[in-house]
C-alpha cells in the first residue's frame, strides 16, 4: 500500500449560505509546531522544520505497514506500529495522528474483537494532513 494524496472535492463537505457561497469552519492545523517549540525551550523554526521533515521521511514508510496490518486484523503489529507513532507525533505536535494512534493501539490492546480495517481511511487521511502541514511549514521556513 501507498499514500497516494486524494483529490480533494470542493463541491462536498461545506455548508452554505442563502446566499450561495459555500461556509466552512476552520480545522485546526495538524501540527501545533509550539508543541516542539515547548519541548525544546526555544523557538527555532528551520530546527523544527528540518525535525519535522525528518519525522515524515521516518515515518512515510511505515504507514502503509500500519494500514496492511489493520487491514489484516493484526492486532500486535498493529498495536506496535500504532504506539510507535503515537509517541513521536504527539512529540512533535501532530496531535490529532497521535490521538489516532492511541485509539488504534487502545483497540489493539483490548479484549474485544480488533477490527482495523475502520481505521486504514483515517491513518491515511491523517497522515496526508500532517505530510501537507510539513511541506507547507518547511517550504515557507526556506522562504524566510
């Protein structure tokens, strides 16, 4: 399995006005980079950019190892791969994979039956998010 990014479909997801223009409610950012910024004591943005980019280029590749192994019910590599990321995203700020992770590997954990394949989509479209953050967050740290 790969991450492909999905297309991203304007016309769904947004609720609209009377008159006609589509309202949305902002999401939060999947980083919060003042997670990092705290943890360090200091705010140095191309330090936590290249942390960031390095968190992406660890981790990409194991995702798809996270998603096979939900699709298969495998509750232990799961759990493993599930509490592994858990620890570093929430680490750095991607709070909200964190939080997945942490579902994913509380699941794994149980007593009751594991079925991870609700969770393969969610991983997917987290980790897009927090892979989307980053590169906009690096390349704007270049920038400056």
């Amino acid at each position: 399995m790969t991450i492909i990014r999905p297309k991203q479909d304007v016309a769904s997801g947004g609720a609209r006005d009377v008159a006609g223009p589509e309202v949305r409610s902002p999401e939060p950012a999947a980083v919060d980079p003042s997670v990092l910024t705290a943890l360090l004591g200091h705010e140095d943005k191309t330090f936590i950019a290249d942390t960031l980019q390095k968190l992406i280029c660890e981790t990409g590749p194991e995702i798809p190892k996270l998603q096979e192994a939900l699709e298969a019910n495998d509750r232990e590599t799961a759990g493993f791969l599930a509490h592994k990321f858990k620890s570093s995203m929430r680490s750095v700020g991607a709070l909200a994979f964190g939080d997945l992770c942490d579902s994913i590997e509380q699941r794994a954990n149980g007593d009751e039956v594991f079925d991870g394949q609700g969770f393969i989509e969610p991983v997917e479209q987290g980790f897009i998010a927090v892979l989307d953050f980053v590169e906009d967050y690096a390349k704007e740290q270049l920038e400056t």
